[in-house]
C-alpha cells in the first residue's frame, strides 16, 4: 500500500474505534470510511509563498460564532485545469494553515471548506498537498468550532483531491 493509502486507512480506523473521533457512538458503529479523491500527483505542489508584508492578524468566524486569530502569512498561485488560481496560507501558534472552498463544494466536497496544513520547506517555500484535503471536525458534528473558509479562498475550480463530502 502507498503512503498516502496508508494514511487513508489509518485515519478511516481512527473514525470508527478511537474515542477522540469526531464522530459519535452512534455513527461509529455504522462508519464504513471516508470517501476519497483518487491520488492526484498534479495537485502536490511545491510552491514559493509571496509572503504578506506586516503583521495583519485577521479573526475567522468559526462554525460556533467564536473567531480564532490568524496571521496572513502570503499567498500563492498554481494552475487547475489550466486556470490559474491562488491562495491564501495563514499562521496562528499551532502552526500554518490553509482552509480553501472549490467549485465542488456541496455537492463532493464539504460545503465550508477542507484544510490543509502545509509543509515548511524554507525560504518561503512550503509542500502543499491536496491529496491531503481534509474536512473539519464540525463536518461530522456540531460539537466541533472550526474556522470558516475566508473569501480570498474561495475557489471557481474543482479540486479533485484530498476527501470528498461526508455521507453517513
């Protein structure tokens, strides 16, 4: 099995056995996994991040009616489908953090968003992978705050990576 088939089952077992799962009793019992994009190597990028000048913090509604604070870090722009798109990534004390919305939201994809977590490489420079997209804790209860895409990150392509919506 890849790597990222690996992490895929790993966190499919997490959902339905561990206690610290997002979803409940109930869902637990009847969860067959998560539903996933194919791998798509297109949409691992190594990218160059045009970093933000200052330190604006901005506060992201979360799902609850809180808002948490982040960084605007920079932004950074790849090509879907020979359109070209860009980004936003954004810093808090946890680390850094790339929420995005695509065309597929609502119908494959979550309607608020997924996350991404991208890697430092140096320099300005991070790996960021779609492949693993992944949707927040609120998009399998309403026990879970989580921060809502910002507009700047709201796409007009389908990014056909990472997990798709959830359906119990």
């Amino acid at each position: 099995m890849n790597p990222l088939g690996l992490f895929r089952k790993e966190k499919d077992e997490f959902f339905a056995r561990d206690p610290d799962s997002p979803l409940g009793p109930a869902d637990r019992s009847g969860f067959q996994g998560l539903r996933y994009f194919p791998e798509n190597p297109a949409l691992r990028l190594e990218i160059q991040v045009k970093e933000i000048p200052g330190e604006e913090v901005i506060e992201i509604p979360t799902s609850s009616g809180g808002t948490q604070r982040y960084r605007r870090l920079g932004r950074f722009s790849f090509d879907v489908e020979s359109r070209p798109v860009e980004l936003t990534i954004y810093e808090n004390e946890t680390g850094y953090f790339l929420p995005f919305v695509d065309s597929l939201a609502g119908q494959e994809t979550y309607p608020a968003g997924r996350y991404i977590e991208p890697e430092p490489l140096g320099g300005g420079r991070f790996v960021v992978d779609f492949n693993l997209a992944y949707n927040p804790y609120c998009a399998y209860s309403d026990h879970w705050s989580c921060p809502l895409t910002p507009f700047e990150n709201r796409l007009n392509v389908p990014i056909r990576a990472g997990e798709k919506i959830f359906h119990q």
